[in-house]
C-alpha cells in the first residue's frame, strides 16, 4: 500500500471517529438545554416570588388578581395519583412477574409478554379516554358524590399504565437469579411459594425496587392521562374523589391557554416543569443506584 | 412428632396448609397478570363499541369541523405522518451513530461513563419536559415556530436516548469473533463497523427505531408545547407550516362535553392504534427475520 493511500485512510479513519464521537456528545448538550433553559425562566421567576412562598403557601393561583404561588397543591395532586397508581401497579406488577418467571410455561409467556408490551405501547391520551368514559362513570355509581373529574380515575388507569414496566423490568430481575439457587432451596424441601419468596425475590430486590422506583416517577411525570382525568383544579386534597390538578396537566393547561413570553405566568411553567425535572431526575439516579449498590452479582 | 410423614402415609396438617398456601400464591400471580391483559381487552372493546360506528372513509378524508357529523382526522393523519417521517429522518442517524461509537470506538473512562449516565437519564426525563425545551429552544430561540419541524425536532430529541440504548444492546449482541476476523483480514475499525457490524445489527436497530417512533406518533403533551392545534382545516405541505397530529385530535375531541365528540375521539383512537399496531407488526416481522437468519 502506498504511503498516500495509508495517510487518507488513517484521515478517514480519524473524521469518522470524531463525527461518531460528536453525535455521542450531542447528547449532553440536550441536557445542558433542558437545564438552561429550565434555569433561566425559573431563576426571573425566583426574582420575584420567593423560594419560601413558593414551598409554602398552600394556593396556586397564578391567574387570579390576588396572585398565590404555592406548589403544594399540584406537588400533592402529582404524589396523590402516583401513590394511586404504586398501590395498584407495584403488587400487580410483580406478582406478574413472579408469575411470569416461575410459574409459567414458556409458551404461555410467549402469549402473555406481547400483550403487556402492547399495554405499554398505548399512547396515554387513549388511557384518559378509557379514564374519563369507562372509569370514571363506574366511580360514580359506586361512590356517588364524585367529581367527573377526580384522582382516583386517573390513578387507576396510570397505574394499570405503569403494570408493564413494574412486570417487565421485575421479570429481568427474576430471571437473572441462576437456577442453582432455586434447586438448592427446592432440595432443602421447599415449596414453589417458599422458593419464590424466601429465594428468588430477595436475591432479585436490587432490580426490584429499582423498577418501582421508575414506575412511580413514571407516574410523576404521565401527563395526558391526568389531564384528562383528574382535571384542572389546583386543589389540596387527601380525598382522591374530588378534582385535582398535577404539576404535568398544570404545564398543558397554562400553555394551552394564553402565556406571552416574558410574564410571571409563562414562567410558572417552567418553574414548575423544573420543579418536574429534579424531582423525576432524582428518583431515576436513585433507581440505578440501588441497582449498582446492591446487586447481587451471580457467576 | 415428626413434621413430615412417612413415605405413604399421606400428607401432614403442615404439609397440607404449605400447599394450599402454595396453591393459593399461584392463582394469585395468575390473576395478577389477568389484571394488565383483561385492562387491555377491556380498553380496546371499549374504544371499539364507542368508535366503530362512527368510522367510514369519510372520516379520513375529512377535516376537522364544528360540526361533528362532518368532521374527520385528514388533518391529523396527514401530520402525524409528517411527524413520524421528519422524526425517523432527524432521529435514525444520530442515534445510530451515537450507538456504534459508544460501543465501537469509545474508550473506557470517565467521558464514556458520563455520556452513558446522561443517555440513561435523558430516558427517564418526563416527554412535557421536552415540550418545554422544544417550545423554549426551536419554537422561540430558534424563530421556527409552530411548524412541523419544531415538532419533529422536539420528538427526536424525545427518543434520541430509546433509540441509542436500542441500537447498542443489538451492536453488543454481534459476536466478537466476527471484529476479529475482519481485523485479521486487514480492515480498518470503520470497515469492520460499516460491512460487518452494522449489517449484523442491524434488525435489531430497526425494531427498536420502530418502537421509539411508535411512542413518537403516540405523544401528545410535547406538541401542545410547540404550539400543534386541535384544530386545523388543512395538510401541512412544508416544514414551516403549522400542523396537528391525530393524539392531539382526539384529545381536543375528548375536551369537549358532547356524546358526538367522544364518538368522535373513540374513532380517531381506532385510526392511530391501527397505525401503531402497522408500525408494531413490521418491528414484529423484522425481529423474527432476524432471529431465523442467526
């Protein structure tokens, strides 16, 4: 080969390289972005609403004459719907993966594990159809008294939305536990119950609770379903009858309306999509810490 | 007294309450995974009986309108198939390119690790998250607008992470055998990556392609941040004109206190699930291909 040849190859070689490298790279831009840009509204909104108030004080009013900025109606309509959807989502979630683990044929878990992928692949605005026309008219009747829209509808369907993630990353986790545990314990006489509880599930925790903790910030940050369903009343409230409003369907129905640039309400947005943001980031980061920290590695 | 009986005796109080319990715990897991399958069942009857009635050629072929009798997802349709075009185009490229580096070419340290955490938590970052980034970035800053692309723009950034940890799990799986071979034959890293690698890997990017643009076409939130509307009398027919997509549709059908508008939504569900279920079945076929061709 001809030294030329060679010296464009290795030029060749070293642009593809950066090229590949910068689209790797791009990624962290899009995350300086969302902070930036999450920064500097936010930080003009601080300028003129104290942090203190914006912890506090119980009313969320922004578009009334009498301004109140207080996040705790919405945080509380967000944790209201996700700790809905935990109690219906978590042990339905992992007992299908239990289920699906040890219990079923691998036929059967060849039908069954599409239909759950298809469950999460429904887009959420159809889930705050089936809220809104299926759940929450059944509601109505059983508990009379109840707002058309409430928390309870919208928690029900975000936590069936939430079962596939719940099953399929507690699947993983199952499935990852080497079998020579199982036969041990079946050899000291254990039941399929006893094995499953006692054995499987502690040694897979670590990817358990890891999947917990994304299915429930799944549910902070759902945003159509909740919209739809638990409607646009910033309320604070323990009665997941009444309307509520989350942080997501606050952000839709603020921009939906009318929000020029440069006003206190357009940034409400973004102080509470920030507010969103952390929130939702730090349960991600917790989630891979638990499973860095505590799994259980098998050879 | 033992806890155990005698081979042939038959079974202990304790024997028999362990497998009962057991019994018990199995119909329990069985029931729990009824619960995802019958609420899909459940859903689709329900969206069906509401919305087939109301679902003829019509209503794809026609605007949407005050009047609900008249109305249909032309519109709709037309944009989300611009969306997912414009998505696929901006998104396919990049994201694949991440992935071969991370896996190919990047070296092992504290660079490689950091990209790879902000991939991982880019995943986890709520979609109106996105909206408010697109909305700020190409919407205001940018001048683009309440157009197409700032949608697309917006929706790629949204399923850049799912694409790129896709892509890489299907590089991870090609065997190291074959690097090897084609380094022994003299190729350089980017002929091993371009004639081996990426062809091998390549089913298993698509799908996951597939399936990020699947949940692309079913967004809603991050386009009412751009500024897409529910209502829209025409197709858009360049990148800068305004648009709406069929989830945005049904939504502001869905806002509506009318039976006919809920009708009306119920059938526009139908038009974008059969649309998705379109995109699902090819990432369906591309799979099993690739798993026969092993």
């Amino acid at each position: 080969m001809s030294l030329t040849a060679k010296g464009s190859r290795t030029l060749r070689e070293g642009v593809i390289g950066a090229v590949l490298f910068a689209c790797a790279a791009a990624s962290t831009l899009v995350t300086i972005g969302v902070v930036l840009v999450l920064l500097r509204e936010t930080l003009t909104f601080f300028a003129e609403v104290s942090l203190v108030d914006f912890l506090t004080d119980t009313r969320w009013e922004p578009m009334f004459q009498d301004q109140h900025f207080g996040v705790m109606p919405l945080l509380s309509g967000s944790l209201m719907v996700a700790v809905g959807a935990g109690v219906i989502a978590l042990p339905v979630g992992l007992m299908t993966a239990i289920f699906l683990s040890e219990y079923s044929s691998s036929r059967l878990r060849r039908a069954l594990k599409p239909m759950l992928e298809v469950l999460a692949g429904i887009p959420t605005v159809v889930y705050g159809y089936f809220a809104l026309t299926f759940i929450t008219p059944i509601l109505r009747i059983v508990f009379p008294g109840t707002d058309i829209f409430n928390a309870a509808s919208a928690s029900i369907v975000v936590g069936v939305m939430i079962i596939p993630t719940v099953a399929s990353l507690s699947e993983d986790a199952l499935r990852a536990v080497p079998d020579s545990l199982r036969e041990g314990a079946y050899g000291l006489g254990a039941t399929k119950l006893e094995v499953s509880t006692t054995v499987v599930v502690p040694a897979a925790l670590s990817g358990i609770i890891a999947s917990f903790i994304l299915a429930i910030s799944r549910a902070i940050g759902e945003t159509m379903a909740v919209t739809i369903a638990a409607g646009n009343l910033a309320n604070l409230t323990l009665n997941p009858l009444e309307s509520i409003q989350t942080m997501t369907a606050y952000i839709v129905s603020a921009s939906l309306g009318d929000t020029p640039q440069g006003t206190i309400a357009y940034q409400t947005l973004f102080a509470v999509a920030m507010t969103l943001f952390l929130i939702t980031l730090a349960m991600n980061v917790l989630s891979q810490w638990v499973l860095s920290r505590f799994r259980e590695e098998y050879q | 007294m033992s806890v155990h009986a005698p081979l042939g005796t038959g079974e202990t109080a304790f024997d028999r309450r362990r497998r009962i319990k057991g019994k018990v715990f199995a119909w329990m897991c069985g029931a729990a995974t009824l619960v995802g399958v019958a609420a899909l069942a459940i859903l689709l009857v329900d969206v069906l009986i509401d919305g087939l009635p109301r679902l003829d050629l019509a209503f794809l072929n026609s605007f949407a309108s005050r009047f609900p009798e008249r109305a249909g997802v032309k519109a709709a349709l037309a944009g989300s198939i611009w969306i997912l075009g414009l998505t696929a185009v901006i998104s396919f490229p990049i994201s694949v390119a991440a992935a071969i580096y991370l896996e190919e070419y990047a070296p092992k340290g504290w660079i490689t690790k950091a990209i790879q955490t902000n991939i991982a938590n880019l995943a986890g970052v709520p979609s109106i998250v996105y909206g408010i980034l697109g909305l700020a970035l190409f919407v205001r800053a940018l001048g683009l607008e309440r157009s197409v692309i700032s949608g697309a723009l917006t929706l790629s950034l949204l399923i850049m992470p799912v694409i790129i940890m896709a892509s890489q799990e299907a590089i991870r799986a090609v065997p190291g055998t074959i690097r090897e071979a084609a380094y022994g034959l003299g190729a350089t890293r980017w002929q091993v990556v371009r004639h081996q690698v990426l062809p091998m890997a390549m089913p298993g990017v698509l799908t996951g392609t597939i399936l990020a643009l699947s949940r692309a076409v079913g967004e809603t939130a991050p386009l009412i941040m751009v500024g897409a509307v529910g209502f829209l009398a025409f197709t858009p027919s360049g990148l800068t004109d305004q648009f709406t997509v069929l989830p945005l549709q049904i939504y502001s059908w869905i806002s509506r206190p009318q039976d006919e508008f809920r009708q009306l939504a119920a059938a526009g569900i139908i038009v974008l699930l059969a649309l998705l279920l379109t995109m699902n079945a090819v990432a369906i076929i591309l799979r099993n291909r690739a798993q026969m061709g092993r």
